[in-house]
C-alpha cells in the first residue's frame, strides 16, 4: 500500500518519537504503518520542516533527525519526485514509477515559486471562473500539457479561494501542490479535514478518531 503522509501526520509521528506527550495516537499509527505501506517523504516535507511559515525560526529543523528516522523505516529508500518531474511525465498517463525514485533529498525543498500569488489572484472571482483562470494561470506559468497535476491543482486552488466560508491559509498553495502531486498515485493520503473533504476518496484526517480508526484498519488487513 502506498501512503502519503502530510506534514502534520508526519511530524506528530516524529515528536512522539521524540517522547513528546500528547501524540499517543499517531504513535500508534506509526507502528500500525510499519512494515505495511510503502511512505515516502518528498520535496514538500524538506520546505515545511526546514522553512516553516509558523513558529519562531530558531526552531526550525529541530524535527528533522526524527523525521529522518521515520521515513527510514517508511520509505524503502524511496522519494516522492519534485512536482515538475511528475506532472512532466504524466503525459504518457499515471505510473507510480513516475512518482517515486531514490534520488531525494533533505536538502532540497519543493519549489513554489511558479505559482506565488495565484490563490490572492482567484480570490472574489466566481468558481467556474476562478476554474478556468487558475488553469490558465498553471499552464502560462510552467509550459506544461494539460495533465492530471493541472488540472487537480486547478480545481483545488479554485475551491479553495472561492470558499466563502473558510479564511484562506498560508499554507493553502502548499497544500494544494502537494495533493495534485501525490493523490493521483496514492492508495491513502493523511491529510488534515479540509483536504480530506476535497478529496475524500483516498483520503483520512488528522483528528484522533480517524487516526484511531485507521490504525485498527490497518492492524485488521
């Protein structure tokens, strides 16, 4: 079974690791994933544990040997590619080969930059055409076809900005970047509530109770 793990599952799974109180339940689930699922870290983990957007800088990092550690024994020495790699090869259609290799790194972060700004830009615009701008928008700013990456990153940028409900994030554009990355190949993405509400067919929230459901999912297969 092939998993995602998003930043906040990932972490709290690192600071239980660390003897950190509070995160007992995504204990459990990091040893219900062991030797079940293949989870591999990705650019998207390097920018959000290295170059947090909350939280004092002095403590930026601190998690990384624990995160270091946990998808040591998640990854099988696997890496989720930089977007542009993936969304590249998607042209030929969806292969797992296209998601995964070995030469990642800790030392470099995914790149947002072609897309700063592009959720402000949605904002006000109605939803069918904050679809079509944010597509327009993603094929202009990096020359790709469109491909499965496109058009879920679209379409999660447009709900996200045309929400009139919701106050937008910092971290939404991440967000949104690595799920048109990974959900198309994932079999589960754990993500918070409102990701998982976007894309609920694959995916399980961060709250206890799903977390502890999943954990007697995986423990019963």
């Amino acid at each position: 079974m092939l998993v995602y793990l998003d930043q906040n599952h990932a972490s709290r799974m690192a600071k239980h690791l660390l003897g950190q109180q509070g995160h007992e339940a995504f204990g459990r689930l990091h040893e219900a994933l062991r030797r079940r699922v293949l989870a591999p870290p990705s650019p998207f983990h390097v920018l959000e544990t290295l170059y947090p957007q909350r939280g004092p800088k002095e403590k930026a990092g601190y998690l990384l040997p624990a995160l270091q550690a946990l998808f040591g024994e998640l990854s099988q020495g696997y890496w989720v590619r930089p977007w542009q790699e993936v969304a590249s090869r998607q042209g030929r259609g969806l292969y797992r080969e296209d998601l995964l290799w070995r030469g990642g790194s800790w030392e470099v972060p995914a790149d947002l930059s072609p897309f700063q700004g592009l959720p402000e830009r949605l904002r006000g615009l109605p939803p069918l055409e904050a679809l079509h701008t944010a597509k327009a928008e993603i094929l202009s700013r990096t020359g790709l076809k469109e491909v499965p990456f496109v058009r879920l990153l679209a379409e999660l940028l447009a709900r996200m900005s045309t929400d009139p409900h919701r106050k937008p994030r910092p971290s939404d554009l991440l967000d949104a970047v690595m799920a048109a990355t990974v959900y198309p190949y994932v079999d589960l993405l754990l993500t918070d509530r409102y990701l998982r509400n976007l894309l609920p067919e694959r995916s399980v929230g961060g709250r206890r109770k799903e977390v502890e459901a999943l954990v007697r999912r995986l423990q019963g297969e």
